[in-house]
C-alpha cells in the first residue's frame, strides 16, 4: 500500500496523511463511521484525534478514555487484538457503558495501531446491520494493511526531534465527495425540491440545517433564514423532546432510515422521515394525511421505521407552549458519567473523568473543580484556563465573599447568563477571556460540602429550567464521587505508606555481590499490593535473598506482607535453610491465621562455596544468566506450596553453581503477567531479554528488565525485582 504523499513524517496531521489513512480505510472495508485514537505520551489515555462518518457531539463521551476503561478500543489496544462486536445486545452484553450511550443496532470492530515494538494506538469502525455478521478475510487484510502504515507514519513522526504535538481536539475528515456537480444540473435539483407538495430538507452530520425548501420551512411555520445552520430540535419548540433528536442520532449512527410523528400545531401532525448517509441526514416533511393516499414508509436498511408520538398540546386549539427539554445527547451522556463515576478509584480518577468528559459532552468553554480542604478550596482539575489564572484563586477560604465560595455555604447553584449579570453579584469577580456566562455549582454530598464545580461560556447563556436541572444533577452524581474518592486515597494512602515503610529503604553494599532492585507501584487507579524483597546478611560466608507477594491489595495485605518479611529475615539470620525458612515462616501464618496466601522464594548465596541454595513457595521461578552470557529460567526448583493453606509442609532446597559473572534474577509476577499472554512464554522472553542485554551495570540491567512494565498502560499489578551478580574477579 502507498503511503499518502506530503512534505515530511512531521506532518502526518497537519498535511493530511493520517486523514487519508483514515479515509482510504473506510471506502475499502465500506465502513459507515471511522475513529482514530492515540497514546498520549507520559500520560494512561487515549485521545481521539481523528473521526469521520460521526458528529464531534456523538462522540463526546468518548474523546479521552483511559486505557484501563471497558470500551473496545482499549480492550484492543491492551490484548493487541481485533475485538468485533456483532449488534446491538453483544454490543449491550460486553460493553454496557456503550450500550446506554449508543442504544441502536450497529457493528463494531477495534482493533490496534502498532508495530513491533510499540503500540500507538487504535482504530474504531462502524457498519451498519446489513453488514455479514464477520469481518472476511479482504477486510482483515484491509484493516491490518492500513493500521501498519498508520504505525509507521507514526513512528516517523515520533522519530523527530522533538515530535509533533498530537491534535488538541478531534479532527473531523469528511468523505471524499464526487467532483462538483453541473450548475445547470444543481439548478434544476433546485427547482425540483421547490416543486414538490412536500417538505425536504438536508442536514449535516452535526444535525444543523443545511438546505429546506419552501414547503418545508412553511410546514414547520418557520422562516428558511431562520432555520439555516441550527438544528432543528433546537429551532423549534415543538420538536425540543429527547426522543426526535434521539431518531437522528439513530439514523446517523446505524445509516437506516427512520421516522417520527410530531404535531407542529393542534391538528396538524408531521411525518418525519430521514435518510442518512456518509455526508448527512436527507429529511422528508409530509402532513400526516399523505400517508393515506399510499405514500411508501422509508426503506432502509431492513426496511425498519420507528414512529415516535409528540407530546400533546395543552389543551383543544392551543399551540404548544415552549417545551425546555433537555437534549437526548445530554441524557446519554449523563447516563454515561454516573456509569463512569461509578468505577472511578481516587480523586485523580473522579476528576480526570470530569474534565475529560463534561467540556466535550455539555458544551462549556473552561471548566474548574474545586476540593474542600481544611477550610479552603483546593482546585483539582481545570480546563479551558491556563495554570497561571488558577493558580491565584487555589486555597481561597470557605468564607471568602466569590462565588465559588457561597454557593457551598447556602448549598444552592448560581447561574449568571452574562457577565453584567456575574458583575452586579460580584463587581470584583474575575473574567477570563471574555466569557460571558457561568455556573456556579456546589458539591455536597451526605449533607457535607465537598467542593465547588465552575462552568464558563464564552457567549450568554440563558440556563433555562431544564439546563440547570441538568447541571445540578451533574453536580450532585460528581460530589458523591468526589467524596468517595477521598474516602480511597486516605485509605489507599495508608497502605502505601505502610508498604514502603516495611520495604528496605536500600540493600546494604555486601563484599563479593553486585545488587540491584525495583519496585514499581500498580499503576494509577489500582490497589496496593503485597509485593516485598530483602537482602539479608545471614552468616559470615552467606547472604539470603527473598521475594514474596501477598495475595490482596489492602492494608491487610501490606501488614501481612511486613510480618512475613520480618519471619524471613528472623530464621535467615538464624542459619536456617531456604526450604526451613520457608517452612517456620508457613507455620508461623498458620498461627496468625491470617487467611491470606503468600508466595515466597529465598535464595540462599554462599560466598565461599559458590554455590546458590534455593527454595519456593508457590513463587515464579528465577532466572539465571551465566558467564557465558546464556540465561534460562530454573525450572529445577520445585514449586512447593504457597504460605498459609497447609500447617505442616516441607519445602525442599535445591543446590545450583554460582559462577563468577553470573546474575540471579527474582521478580514477582506483575513483572511477567498480562492479559492474553501465556506466563511461560513471558517467563522465557524475560530470560531471553535478561541474556541478550549488554547492559554492564547492574542498575542498567534492572532498568531494561522493567522498561516494558514502567511505561505499560495496563499494568495492573505491583512489579518487585531483585538482581544478584557474583563479579568475576572479587573476594574468595
């Protein structure tokens, strides 16, 4: 496949080439919509960057995901696989999140960006229904063709110095269009649709009103200028229910035809038929006594059309009275941050989730959340304002005379359509940027305030009833997550800081070793483990190293993980062998009844026999690495049983060489788990990194050893290693 031409891989954006990409992807597989989504560097998220068959609005709740969420493409991009979803209820089943957002039939496939080494990040297709149930073998070919020439244009431009920023927002890449049409021939389209006894009009993909021809505009009694760049549920009263936007989000995203039935005035019902395609929605108005005279029903895909009844005026021969409704697309995606907010862990996580998702998907301009925290408010997060304007009002007092301030003492929203408004109530208040509207909403969650949430506009904004309704409950599903995200990071703070404390703080310099350790934290979001080393001075002649990992990710488990690092270091230091070790350590648990498994393994190092003892507990096993340069993992130590299920059990050792120049691996398994991949084969694929590597300090060598899980995206576990050399020339 040739790459889209341009002037350099550092304008893969910029020039287009992504977007071809992302183009020529689509016209060859026939998909209907097409993302794309990017690894943002030194962070756990993906952006979306690229979008094309979808409005910017649709996709809001998903512009920035974390890479742990449960959506397709992070699934994908994790197991560095094709996820296919086959409709609507596998959609609802597997995703659930989706389904409420999306709740329409469509096919779904995600599938990574990546090369050899790196994964850049992934693509997300759409097809409708009439789609075969499964991708075939062209498509596969297709879809992999196109992801690997993204990955290398990525890498390209990666390849700078420095590398291009990714897109800050979605860049939408619209369909190749055919070549301009006649004008006599779009003269005479013209003089059709105005000859017709019914109404027509198109709209674009964002659903605002792009052509209506005279019947139309006279049907829904409203002016064509009048109409003209809006959307139509927003144009018109009587079209503000939920459910006639939701058909043309249906019709965008599943490319069937639909319609619906709204009464523009008493007596007067409209039939509403869409067809969509890959550049908008074409919308036909009929009075609804054309029915009778046999005019078809809209057949699309399956033929399917979904009546949906307006809401009744008030009363015989009144017009309907204006109706504030909140949109469709706010429902969903409201629905859509409490199932979020639900699974957010920490504070980081609650307030990641609320910048990321409340700016794309209900339409401010720049957004503050605010903490209480000892009497003043904390700010968290923001968006939209630079660093430097925050900074001025972080830690202001719960008394001070702002906004922000007072709506958590009365516990009632304020909302300022302009800033004269923000002015007569606060002459002092700050503006940034010419905004012009805000919403001050507190946070207070059990009857306690929590914090403030700030929204501003950059055009008045009239907060009608049904906006502020909205916002408040936004701002209520946010306090009860905020409040319990503290609640974690306190408790989550606690066993971190008892975990480090029970850790060595640094391993003691030893004559006749080189040493060397990591410990790598879960990543963000994820419980503390049990994971422990040490290096222990047993004898004169001998040193005894350890690994362990407590099952759980609770204080519990790090106490639990103290004491058995403290039984260990006892019986070493007592002259015990690994497998006795192991063998009072296991019965001390019994006496502890500590309902918790551990496993262990010690490695006993005799420095003037040169000779390894070892023993396990249920633990990996550990690698070697001769002089020779070749490693292997030992496979010759028996497994034994893990700590804690049985009282009385005998652990044997096992005797290996210890070789000057060699290195004694022992990690604990975050360092070789992940999902999808066999833990032998990531077992032989440390070893053949760790004999491979030319690193000759040992420092070096961890670095290496750990490079993949540092800066994984979805490492889930703690990672413990610890590297033992014997040098070549040395003591004995």
């Amino acid at each position: 496949m040739d790459e889209p031409a341009g002037p350099g891989p550092e304008d893969v954006f910029a020039d287009g080439r992504m977007a071809a990409v992302l183009s020529g992807l689509m016209r060859d597989t026939t998909a209907s919509v097409g993302l794309v989504y990017l690894l943002i560097p030194g962070d756990r998220m993906l952006r979306l960057v690229l979008i094309s068959g979808a409005s910017r609005e649709i996709a809001a709740p998903w512009v920035r995901i974390p890479v742990d969420a449960p959506v397709p493409v992070a699934d994908a991009i994790k197991e560095r696989r094709l996820v296919w979803l086959g409709g609507r209820e596998e959609v609802a089943h597997r995703y659930p999140r989706i389904g409420m957002v999306l709740p329409y039939d469509f096919m779904l496939a995600a599938t990574p960006i990546a090369d050899a080494t790196t994964v850049w990040g992934g693509v997300v297709m759409l097809w409708p229904m009439s789609h075969p149930p499964h991708l075939d073998a062209r498509e596969h070919e297709t879809l992999d063709a196109h992801c690997r020439l993204a990955a290398r244009l990525l890498r390209r431009a990666a390849d700078q110095d420095p590398p291009p920023p990714h897109p800050t927002s979605p860049i939408v890449v619209h369909p190749e269009r055919p070549s301009q049409a006649d004008p006599a021939l779009a003269a005479a389209a013209l003089d059709l649709a105005e000859r017709l006894p019914v109404g027509c009009c198109s709209l674009d993909l964002d659903g605002k009103i792009t052509f209506i021809n005279t019947a139309g505009a006279e049907l829904v009694d409203a002016g064509a200028a009048a109409l003209l760049g809006r959307r139509p549920w927003e144009a018109l009263l009587w079209l503000h229910d939920p459910a006639f936007e939701d058909r043309y989000r249906a019709a965008v995203v599943t490319r069937r035809a639909t319609s619906f039935v709204a009464m523009s005035r008493p007596s007067r019902p409209l039939l509403f038929e869409l067809y969509p395609d890959a550049t908008g929605v074409s919308v036909l108005i009929i009075p609804r006594s054309a029915e009778a005279t046999g005019h078809p029903a809209p057949a699309g895909d399956g033929a399917a059309t979904d009546e949906v009844p307006a809401p009744a005026p008030d009363g015989p021969g009144a017009r309907p009275s204006p109706v504030e409704a909140v949109g469709a697309a706010a429902l969903y995606q409201l629905m859509h941050l409490a199932a979020s907010l639900a699974e957010a862990a920490g504070v980081r996580d609650v307030v990641e989730l609320v910048a990321d998702q409340i700016v794309p998907s209900f339409g401010p301009d720049g957004l503050v959340l605010m903490s209480v925290d000892e009497g003043r408010l904390r700010i968290v997060g923001h968006r939209g304002y630079s660093q430097e304007f925050v900074d001025r009002f972080d830690g202001q007092p719960l008394t001070a005379p702002v906004a922000d301030a007072q709506v958590l003492s009365t516990g009632v929203p304020a909302f300022f359509p302009t800033y004269e408004d923000l002015r007569r109530a606060h002459p002092d208040a700050p503006r940034y940027e010419g905004r012009h509207a805000w919403a001050f909403l507190p946070l207070v969650a059990s009857g306690r305030p929590v914090g403030s949430l700030i929204l501003s506009y950059r055009r008045p904004r009239p907060f009608p009833s049904a906006e502020r309704a909205l916002l408040t409950s936004l701002a209520g599903l946010i306090a009860q997550a905020l409040a319990r995200a503290r609640l974690y990071d306190a408790e989550h703070s606690l066993a971190r800081s008892l975990q480090t404390a029970l850790l060595p703080h640094g391993l003691t310099p030893l004559p006749g070793l080189d040493v060397a350790a990591r410990y790598l934290p879960a990543g963000h979001g994820m419980d503390i483990g049990g994971d422990f080393y040490d290096l222990v001075p047993a004898t004169p002649t001998s040193v005894v190293a350890v690994i362990g990992d407590v099952q759980g990710h609770n204080t519990t488990a790090a106490a639990l993980m103290g004491q058995v690092r403290t039984a260990v270091h006892a019986h070493a230091t007592a002259g015990a062998s690994p497998g006795d070790i192991l063998a009072r350590t296991n019965r001390l648990l019994g006496d502890l009844d500590a309902d918790r498994f551990t496993s262990c393994l010690v490695a006993e190092i005799d420095l003037v026999r040169h000779r390894l003892r070892l023993a396990s507990a249920g633990h990996p096993p550990p690698l070697l690495r001769r002089a020779d340069g070749s490693a292997e993992v030992v496979e010759t130590v028996p497994p034994g049983l893990l700590l804690g299920i049985a009282p009385d059990v005998e652990y044997r050792t096992t005797e290996l060489p210890w070789e000057p120049g060699s290195v004694l691996a022992l990690y604990t398994d975050g360092l070789v788990e992940a999902p999808g991949l066999d833990i032998g084969t990531s077992m032989a694929d440390l070893a053949e990194r760790l004999g491979v590597s030319r690193a000759r300090d040992l420092e070096a060598l961890a670095d290496e050893l750990t490079l993949h899980v540092k800066h994984g995206a979805h490492r889930t576990d703690d990672v413990a290693l610890l590297l033992v050399r014997r040098p070549r020339q040395g003591p004995g």
